[in-house]
C-alpha cells in the first residue's frame, strides 16, 4: 500500500465488499510500491507463506478476459480467469496461462536503445527525443501504428492526435486479420445498419452451423465461445444441442463437431443459400428473395457437399427451435467473403433468431465507447504502406504490434519502412519492426502495467477491464503512455495542453470518472479514488443490465444475395489455407510453454508443417515429414509435411503463428510464416482475401523430422507392415 492510502484504511471505506477485498488487492497506486523478495520489511498484506491476489486484464489477445494473479512475495507465479469477470467466468486460454512466460523471458528490451549504439540511453534522453518529434515535425508527417491492445493508450493518442492535428492513429493485428472482423461489421452494417459485430449466442441454441468459424480456438472470443459451446452440449436447453462445421480443413472446432462437411473453398456461399432454400421449402410460404436465385443441384455439383446431405441439413436446420448460423475463418476471408458473411447471417433471419436466446445479436458497446473501434481492414493498411512509401510520414511511432511479421510481405511495409526517417519501437520484446527502429523505448509487460479494455464482443453486459501492475517492473522499462505525457509536455503549447496529465494512473481516473455517475453499474462510489480502487479491486467496471442490441430483420431476406464463388489468385494445383496456431498466433512463439504445448489436431510442436491428405501424398510420392517447396503467385516456402486425413485432397493447409527472424531465443529461426505466400488480394470489405490464393508443391528431396507428441507408430499404420 502507499503511505498515504492503507489497506486497513481501504478496507474500513470498502465496508460491504469486505468477502472479496480478502482475497484481491487493487488499492491505487499502491501496487507500484509492491516490491520483489527479499522484504526486508514485509508490507501489512502480506506475509510469508501467503499470497497476494491481483485482478487484471490479459493482454495476449484483443478479447480482454479478466485475470486473477497470485503473487508470492512480490512474484507473479499463477494466472487464473477472474470468476466475477463477465467475459470469461473464471476460464483463461493456453495464451493467457502462459503470460508469465511473457513476463520473465529473458529476451526482453531492459532499457531504452538507440540503434547502433552500443549502451543504452537514460529515459529522460528518450523523453526529449519523443518530445523533439512532435514539436519538430508537422503534425500531418506524425503517425501512430498501434495494436488491438490496450485500449486506453489507444484513448490517450487518439486524443493527442485529435488536439494536435496528427493523423489518428491506426490500428492493426494480424489475429483481427485471420478473423475478419471488418468483414462481419461491414456485412452487419448492410443488413442491419448498424456496423457492429454480431454475437453468436451458442449456449442457448440446439443446432448450430459453423461456416469457418473456428470458435473454440482463435476466433473472436474464444474462452467465451468455449463457454458458449459447454452450454451447448451441457444443455441450457436441457438438450444435448449440435454442432455443423463446414470448411475444407477440419479445425479442433470441426473436431468436436456432429458433422463435418468439407466443402470446395470458395463455394460456401453457394452452400448457404442452398440451405436456406430448402430450409425455406420445408417451412411452407412464400420463397424469400435471399434465397429464390440458387440452383440447388448446381449448388451440390460446384461444393462437392451431396444433394442428400444438403437435405439432410435443410431439414435439421427448419426443424429446430434453435437454429444458428456463424461465418467466420477462411469462409470470409475468400473474395467473396463479404458474400458469404451476408448470406449466413440471412440464415439466422429465415429462423427468426434476433434477439432471442440461443440466437444472434449485435455485441454491445463498452463503457465510455461511443462507436466500434475496429482495427484497420488490409486494404487500409495498404493504403496506410503507400504513405509511408510517398515519404507522407516523417515520424512513425509503433506498438502493440509487428508489421515485418504480421502484415504479409506483398504489402511492402519493410521497404516502406525506409522512406521514414524517424523510426520509434515501444515494443517489449525485440521483435522485427523493433529491431528496425531507430529507437526501441520499451514499454513494461501486460502484467507490470496500468489501462484497461474494452470488451469488444463475448459478454451480453457492456464491460470495461481493468488492468493494474501486479508485480513492480523488473527492467529499466516504462509505460508508453507516462513516455507520451512527458514528452507533450516537453514539447509545450498544444501537446502539453492535449495531455495535462500527471502520470497514466491520472489519465485513467479522468477516463473512468464518467462512470461513477452511470445506473446499473457493478458498483459505485462517492469519489475517483474509491472509485478506482474498487475498479482495480473487481479487475474492471461493468454493466449489471443486458447490453447487447438486437439487430433489425427488417427487409434481409427481401435482398438479392450473391452466391457466386470466389475467385483464387494464382495458378497452383491446390487451394491454400493458412489457420491461426491457437497457442502462438501474432506473438506467442517468445513463450517456451505454448511452443511445447501440441497442436490440438497434429500434436506437432515447436515448427510449421503442412497439412496434406494422405491420397494427394500417394499421387505425389510424399512422404510424412518430406520437405516440399510451397508457391504462389506471391512468394515460395519450403517446409515439412504432415499426412492430415482431415483436410481436402485439393486443398494443403499451413499454421500461422512460427517463422520468425526476430522475437528472442525460443522464437527466432524456427518454422515458416504463411503470410509470405499471401498476396495483395481483397474482398468487398477490404479485409484481405488470405484463403484465396492457388498454390504448387514441388519435391525437394529432403526430410526433416517433426517434433510430435503422437506415436508414427500405429497412429496412420505406419511401421506395422502392410496388414495394418
């Protein structure tokens, strides 16, 4: 606790919330003064043998679950998912388990680096070098790249920009990308008018259709979804509910699934629609517009999905009471995509789910967010490229996230990255980009910071999440937004009066002050300090009402929807699907636990390989664990194959999440990064097309043996002679 502000003097303000203050701790700044062992003088709350509980904010992803973390003597040694916490429930991810791999690596940047030199600067030198950006520069030759995480420094630039005239800063993760999440609000906003993203409530319905959506992995909010899918099987309905995946490549999601339905990549719209229409044949009444374009027989000739099955499908999805229809994964990110995400969600009107349990919704705002602040699509970050390329920036300041890794190298960044002069890495690690920059002033870890959240999608409440330092910083780092404060005010006139602030902690009570006075809070209080205490203390501040919107059916089934097939890019044998690793994804390759944690469908560890099934291998003499060169129109790799029955014989596969050539130790020259075979292609949105390339496989001769947790032996037969 701080001097001026007691846990005993907490506790008597607290009063009625005195069950849980005995297990978390979140008295304002105190935590700052936490310090690691050895206490030679060992703070009034806390004891040897005992530990001490933080609620905070995962950063290993946009989702924003909230975390408990046990801390022992001014050690962060567990993470667990807050149980009070609306999005999560108590549940975290591998991702969000392993945080503390983030926290102690021993790779990241300790202090503020300029490049080429060999020792590092002071921070007040690294002020005054942020401050000589601003003020020496036009605010139009000023731009900010930043990731889907933490929303209040986005908040904190965001108003800097917009009092200064700077462009607004931009934000971009390669998991947003994989996830189309532009296409879904875009396709909302044409349906429903609202650009939002839809919320798919899975725990309520009884049969549920996938297409692409690997929800139980990577996609949106997984632990949500994860949640979402036990409610399906456990039976909210009191029914044990079912669950139909489409997609070429089968996903642990499709794995769990009752059917799986490996259709043709680019064709799911087709399928949609023609579900829909023999859906609404079985329900009698008039053809709705949406669906009176489709040839079903054509529809099961061009997907490869059978006329029976597609039946079969009809008839399980009229039936139901529950009925609900999800796009996502490579479904949308096809040129049609935009299409496809349409189509789906005129499914869910056929069977009038707005609104109702077990149906769709529109996922409600955060607190204090006046609109959806979606990332920018891949078009805009090519748009975004071009300026860098023209020499429109004079100034570019990074974090959050990696571009030299993330965006795919056809759009250019790296070389871009030349025509700015003025370099700033705030990352943590040392990543790509970071080790570009002409200065890296890093940031602390997830765990050692202040901010909060905002809940993009997952929750039925508007939630705020809040993250507090649970362990005192252990290198000579400092927190973005005290670098940003110091330097406007270094900078004088409209920087320093655009950021008036004392430190971040300030910033935050002033962002959060608004919510004292809201009805149907999770809590209230009569001042800011007490306030954020208890914000710190509950990790976050929530609504206690229902927030989510119910979108407007009105006229989506009166549209003309498009069913044409996507387009591929590239004249390959073979449709290309790049997949997000569930335990690395954008940045978990650093941390040695997810890198030896199995693949859930492979049990392939530590590398990238590429799925092929078992068939095209035979007809192309390969082998498991045989080298084959990779190429598209855009680039070639090189890397192992793995023999998957559960994937297309058209169609090879590829993990994101390995191909490093940065990023520390665990991470660095290890695998092969999909991106390098994507093209500049775009669907109607603007997200980029990443399933909609064509790709040749060429024989190298080699072999390299795939680290697995499952036995070659008995698995696919092999080494148990012909009878097998």
């Amino acid at each position: 606790m701080s001097e001026q502000f007691s846990r005993r003097d907490f506790l008597k303000l607290a009063g009625l919330g005195a069950a849980t203050t005995a297990i978390l701790t979140g008295c304002g700044p105190a935590s700052r003064y936490v310090k690691r062992e050895p206490y030679m003088q060992m703070p009034e709350y806390n004891y040897n043998g005992q530990s001490t509980y933080y609620a905070t904010t995962c950063r290993e992803c946009a989702a924003g679950c909230g975390l408990i973390v046990r801390t022992m003597q001014g050690r962060a040694i567990k993470t667990e998912g807050n149980a009070n916490h609306p999005l999560n429930l108590g549940k975290t991810c591998a991702r969000g388990q392993a945080t503390l791999h983030g926290l102690y690596n021993p790779d990241r940047v300790t202090d503020p680096i300029k490049a080429g030199s060999p020792t590092p600067m002071g921070w007040d030198t690294a002020i005054q070098v942020v401050a000589d950006a601003l003020k020496n520069n036009n605010p139009e030759e000023i731009a900010f790249l930043m990731g889907m995480t933490p929303d209040h420094l986005f908040d904190l630039v965001s108003d800097l920009a917009d009092a200064t005239g700077m462009n607004a800063p931009i934000r971009f993760g390669a998991l947003g990308m994989f996830e189309s999440r532009v296409t879904l609000s875009k396709a909302a906003e044409n349906l429903f008018g609202v650009a939002g993203l839809p919320f798919f409530d899975v725990g309520g319905a009884q049969v549920v259709f996938s297409f692409g959506a690997n929800f139980l992995e990577t996609w949106l909010s997984p632990v949500s979804y994860t949640r979402g899918f036990a409610g399906l099987r456990e039976g909210v309905t009191k029914q044990r509910g079912k669950l139909v995946q489409f997609e070429a490549r089968m996903s642990a999601t499709g794995g769990k699934a009752d059917e799986w339905i490996p259709l043709r990549p680019g064709t799911e719209a087709l399928v949609v629609l023609a579900i829909g229409r023999l859906a609404a044949e079985l329900k009698g009444g008039s053809m709705p517009r949406a669906f009176s374009g489709v040839d079903v027989l054509d529809a099961a000739s061009r997907s490869g999905v059978k006329l029976e099955t597609l039946e079969h499908l009809a008839t399980m999805f009229a039936n139901s009471t529950g009925a609900l229809a999800i796009p996502g994964g490579a479904a949308l990110g096809q040129s049609n995509g935009l299409a496809v995400a349409e189509a789906v969600l005129a499914l869910n009107a056929l069977v009038d789910n707005f609104g109702r349990p077990g149906g769709l919704y529109l996922s409600a705002l955060a607190p204090n967010e006046t609109d959806d602040h979606r990332p920018a699509s891949a078009k805009e970050m090519q748009e975004f490229v071009q300026k860098m390329t023209d020499g429109k920036f004079k100034v570019l300041f990074v974090h959050g996230v990696n571009p030299f890794f993330e965006l795919p190298n056809s759009l250019g960044f790296r070389s871009a990255s030349k025509n700015v002069p003025l370099l700033i890495s705030f990352s943590t690690f040392p990543d790509e980009t970071a080790r570009e920059a002409n200065y890296i002033f890093p940031d602390h870890h997830g765990l050692e910071s202040w901010g909060y959240q905002r809940v993009a999608t997952g929750a039925d409440q508007p939630v705020l999440s809040g993250a507090q330092p649970v362990v005192s910083p252990f290198y000579n780092t400092r927190a973005t937004a005290d670098v940003l404060i110091a330097a406007a005010q270094l900078a004088g006139g409209k920087f320093s009066q655009a950021l008036p602030f004392k430190d971040e902690v300030e910033f935050l009570q002033g962002k959060a002050a608004s919510l004292m006075n809201e009805a149907n809070g999770s809590f209230s209080a009569p001042d800011i300090l007490t306030f954020m205490a208890y914000f710190q203390q509950h990790g976050g501040w929530w609504k206690t009402s229902e927030g989510r919107g119910i979108p407007d059916a009105a006229g989506v089934l009166n549209r003309n929807l498009s069913g044409d097939a996507a387009e591929f890019a590239g004249e390959g044998e073979f449709f290309f699907v790049p997949f997000v690793s569930p335990t690395l994804a954008e940045a978990g390759a650093n941390k040695p636990w997810l890198q030896e944690l199995p693949d859930p469908t492979t049990t392939v560890m530590w590398n990238t390989w590429l799925e092929m099934n078992p068939k095209t291998a035979r007809d192309l003499h390969i082998e498991n664990d045989d080298v084959v060169r990779v190429v598209s129109a855009a680039g070639a790799v090189e890397l192992p194959v793995y023999l998957y029955p559960a994937i297309r014989p058209d169609t090879v596969a590829m993990p994101f999440g390995q191909g490093h050539t940065a990023y520390g130790r665990y991470a660095e020259g290890r695998g092969i990064n999909p991106n390098d075979l994507l093209g500049q292609h775009f669907n109607e949105a603007g997200d980029l097309a990443f399933a909609g390339m064509k790709v040749s496989i060429e024989k190298t001769g080699r072999k390299q043996h795939l680290s697995r947790l499952e036995s070659m032996i008995g698995v696919y037969g092999e080494g148990m002679g012909e009878e097998h």
